[in-house]
C-alpha cells in the first residue's frame, strides 16, 4: 500500500487571510503569518509540513482559490 504526504502552496499575495482554511485544517498544518502580504494581509503558510496529509480540506474552503494541494509518495 502506497503511503501519501501532502504539501501545500499558498498564493501569498493573493492571500487574504480569512483564516477558513486554517480552521479547516484537520491536522493543524496552516496558519496565518506574522509577517503581511503587499496587501496588508497575514497570509496563511504552512508551519507543520510534515503533518499534511493531503486531505485538500484547505482548498475547498478557500473563497479565493489560492492554494494548491499536492501528493507525495513516501518511501
């Protein structure tokens, strides 16, 4: 059985915020930055990598459509 690990990336310009997929997040792999996008905004990053599973939770519930899923194989 193949094993999967996700990663994430987040359009941080295009970012603006709104903490859903955070919230959303079942393995508490996002949150918002301390640092601002060049629109003011705390822009959601990933701060546990290695807990993403891929689940694509994050890009559901993004009304902007800023963030990409993707699957990995893992040895």
């Amino acid at each position: 059985m193949a094993k999967f690990r996700g990663a994430i990336v987040v359009d941080k310009e295009k970012c603006k915020g709104c903490n859903l997929c955070v919230v959303a997040c079942p393995t508490k792999t996002l949150d918002l930055a301390k640092e601002v996008n060049g629109k003011g905004y705390h822009y959601s990053e990933m701060v546990n990598p290695e807990a993403c599973i891929g689940c694509a939770s994050c890009a559901l519930v993004c009304p902007d459509s800023v963030i990409t899923v993707y699957k990995m194989n893992v040895q």
